[in-house]
C-alpha cells in the first residue's frame, strides 16, 4: 500500500513536470511552466494520495467490523 501511495505520487508529480516542461519550450516562458506543472502535479498527487488513504481506511474499518462480528459469536 505504501509502496502504491509514493509511486502514484511520484507519477502524478513527473507527468505535471514534464508538461511544464513542454509549456515552457512551447511558449519560451522558463521557469513559469516548469512551476506551474509542478504545483499541478502536487495537487494531483496529494488528491490520489487522499483518495488511496480513505479506500484503505474503509477496507480496514469494514475488516475490524467482519472480525469483531465473528469474536462476538464465539
């Protein structure tokens, strides 16, 4: 899972950078793109993360529920 979260990070992060890149020789406007991209990539980034985190959080909160259902019967 951790594993999961730092790559999805780091793949929004490189494609947010990449397009400023292609922005900045585009459009000649150094180090403008550059920065943008990556404040976008950022965002992208910490959104997945977000996203990640609570799917995993529910996934444990269901499984905490299904054993405390099981101890309970014993």
């Amino acid at each position: 899972m951790v594993l999961s979260i730092g790559f999805t990070g780091g793949v929004c992060l490189a494609i947010g950078l990449f397009f400023g890149y292609k922005i900045d020789s585009y459009f000649l406007t150094e180090p403008w793109g550059i920065i943008a991209g990556m404040i976008v990539g950022l965002a992208a980034a910490l959104v997945q993360t977000w996203k990640q985190l609570r799917e995993s959080m529910e996934k444990f909160a269901r499984e905490n529920d299904r054993n405390k259902d099981k101890s309970t019967r014993m």
